[in-house]
C-alpha cells in the first residue's frame, strides 16, 4: 500500500523553525524554544513532561517527552527525536530567507542543527492531527545538550522509553538518507608540565610545556585516518607572557572510529607520544579519558531500516543507507537497546557561520516523518 507526498502547511513551518531559530539556546539555556515546543504539542493532543536532566546538568530545563496514544491497536510504537540546543549562544539572531534558503547575516550560526529536524517533526504532528490520520502510538524524544556530548539523551531513563523504533532527524542533507553505523568516540585531557625560566635570562633552565606539545602534535597523524576513523587536537591553553617559558600546557583532543577497536588504538597511539615527548626532555604529562559515546552498526535488514525505506519509496523518495563520522543522540537510543536511525534533514554547513537550510528540505523531511508513522500504523507490533 503507498502512501502519497503529503501536503504540508509550509508558512507555518517556515514560521516555526523562525520561532526557534530566535531563541538563544545554547547548552544547558533551552527553555525559551522548548516551551514553544510544549504549547503546540500539548494543542495537538500530546501529553508533555520534562524530566530531571536539566537539575542533573545544572540547565534551565529537561528533555520534553510527549505522547500521543495510537488510533490503531496494535500497530509499531515508534518514536521521533531531535535536540534543542545549538552549537554556540545566538543573542539577536535574526534569520534571512532568500528564496528557499534560510541563514543568517554571518555573524552566528543558524541554529537549523537542530531546528531543521525539530520544526519538521511538530509540524508532522500537526498535520498528523489535523487530519485525523491513523497512526499507531507515537513518542516525542526531544532532548536537551547533545552537542556537548550527547548528555540529555544520556540523563534520559531509557525506561521512559515506550516506543520499539527511534528516528532521530540530526544530519545532514539529503533528505531520505539513513544513518545504520555511527562511531565510537572519546575525548582526552592532556597537562604537560614543565619547568618555567625567565625567557630571556635563563632559558636553559626551563623546559617548554609547549614546545614538548608542539613536538608530539607534529608526530601525530590529524583528520582522516582511514575510511572509518579520525582525530583531532582540539583546544590548546598555556603560557602567562613571552618572558616566561610555560610551565603547563593544557590540550583536549579526541579520537573516533566506527571500528572501536580503532578508536582505541588510536587514542593510546595519541597518548603514548604526548608521554614520549615529554619523558625525553623531563616533563611530566597526566591524562584524563572519557568515552563520550559508543558507535553503532544497525543490520541493512533491520525492521528501523525496512520502516524507513517503505516510507521513502512510498513518497517518491530515493531512500539511501549511509554511515556517518559524527555522533548523535541515536548512539545512547542505540546502547539503550532501542533500534534507532538518524535521518538526513536540510541543515547544510552546520556549526559554522554560512550555516543554511532549503525550505524545499524541510518539507521533504516532514513528508517523510509522517510517511513514516504511516508506514509503522501499517506493521504490527510483533515485527
């Protein structure tokens, strides 16, 4: 049975992912776009809660969980996610619509990671409500933190959790693609600590903290790694004034790889030149891991899968399973024991300051969330 393209409200959704885009919501600062959320959830029939992660991260708000009970008894329980916060603080922004691109004046980011997998799955539901389409249960999953390492999600009880299925909209164009492997990743702290000495009167005394950094730096292999992993050297602090050899040179770096034997492999190779480098020269060097999530690999025939593509083709859409180096709260869904994909939304040149989004994309993305819930009222639970 084929579902046709619906049609969608596009100034209301326009105007919504406006709405967002205007609050300043960085990490732990949420509130003002997650209460937009709730009012119009709660008008379409959702019932809404926030959890405690907000008190646990010390936020201003928690993840808002809403649901909506099935019209058909019987039929897949899925659930539908995306996150509030942005990269960085966005006091003033005001977006800019050309055509069917929006962006911003090029002084902030966009914010359209997340906004544009956000106002696609409440503007599905608001049509889903309109219109009295069948469904099956449905969840809301929309979380606080992620870009700081995916903490809203891991502060969720997975417990709260009714659905069998999860969809997250948080990557990148094009619409219809689907994540089914995600990487593992860690962060390191490095201090390498040396000697300080007067610069200019007695530098045979010091032992540079940056330098012994700079050197280990430049044994490293940076970037790309090979096909499933990469690494990065991220942030660098040290030194007082230029008369001064540093004493400490701080670093956080990160190693991540859809293989997690190599993600390991590669931060110890890390490691264990930060440690060489400065054992030759007498520094001293502490480190602090953290694994900030496991990777996962979905099977091309799992049920998540087959529900995403059914509702693509369903559409006209080209359905296209692809991997991805970057995290997302579908990674903790995943280690949580909820099969759960990553859909490709509009956001284009995320995390910076040309940051976009096409209008047309975001449609196409709420064409798909409500394909998809059509789909899953199609399968019985039992799938």
């Amino acid at each position: 049975m084929a579902n046709t393209a619906r049609a969608i409200n596009q100034d209301r959704l326009v105007n919504l992912f406006l709405d967002l885009a205007r609050q300043n919501t960085p990490p732990r600062a949420e509130k003002a776009a997650s209460d937009i959320a709730f009012h119009v959830l709660e008008t379409l029939g959702f019932t809404c809660e926030y959890d405690d992660a907000g008190e646990k991260v010390g936020g201003n708000v928690g993840n808002l969980i809403a649901f909506k009970k099935g019209s058909i008894e019987g039929a897949t329980p899925i659930f539908f996610s995306a996150h509030f916060d942005t990269v960085e603080p966005t006091p003033g922004l005001e977006p800019i619509i050309e055509g069917d691109i929006i962006r911003t004046d090029g002084t902030t980011v966009l914010g359209a990671d997340d906004i544009s997998g956000l106002a696609p799955i409440i503007e599905a539901m608001a049509i889903l409500h309109e219109e009295q389409i069948p469904h099956g249960d449905i969840q809301l999953l929309l979380t606080i933190c992620e870009e700081i390492g995916l903490v809203g999600a891991k502060h969720l009880d997975p417990r709260r959790i009714k659905a069998k299925y999860g969809f997250v909209l948080d990557a990148g164009p094009p619409v219809g693609s689907f994540v089914y492997s995600a990487p593992t990743q860690d962060t390191f702290e490095v201090w390498i600590r040396g000697r300080a000495a007067h610069a200019g009167a007695q530098p045979e005394d010091g032992i540079s903290a940056i330098h012994v950094a700079a050197k280990a730096i430049a044994r490293m292999q940076i970037g790309r790694i090979d096909p499933e992993t990469t690494a990065n050297v991220g942030i660098i602090h040290s030194g007082t004034a230029t008369n001064i050899i540093p004493f400490e040179c701080y670093l956080k770096c990160e190693s991540r790889s859809r293989n997690p034997e190599k993600a390991d492999a590669q931060r110890e190779l890390m490691l264990s030149i930060f440690r060489e480098e400065a054992e030759a020269v007498g520094a001293t060097v502490e480190f602090k891991v953290e694994r900030e999530y496991e990777g996962y690999v979905l099977g091309l025939d799992d049920e998540v899968l087959k529900i995403g593509r059914e509702a693509a083709e369903s559409i006209g859409m080209e359905y296209i399973p692809r991997v991805t180096g970057g995290g997302a709260d579908a990674n903790v869904f995943n280690l949580g024991g909820v099969p759960t994909t990553v859909l490709g939304c509009g956001m284009t040149n995320i995390h910076r300051h040309d940051e976009y989004v096409k209008i047309s994309d975001m449609v196409a993305s709420t064409q798909l969330v409500l394909a998809i819930t059509e789909t899953a009222a199609r399968r019985s639970e039992k799938n």
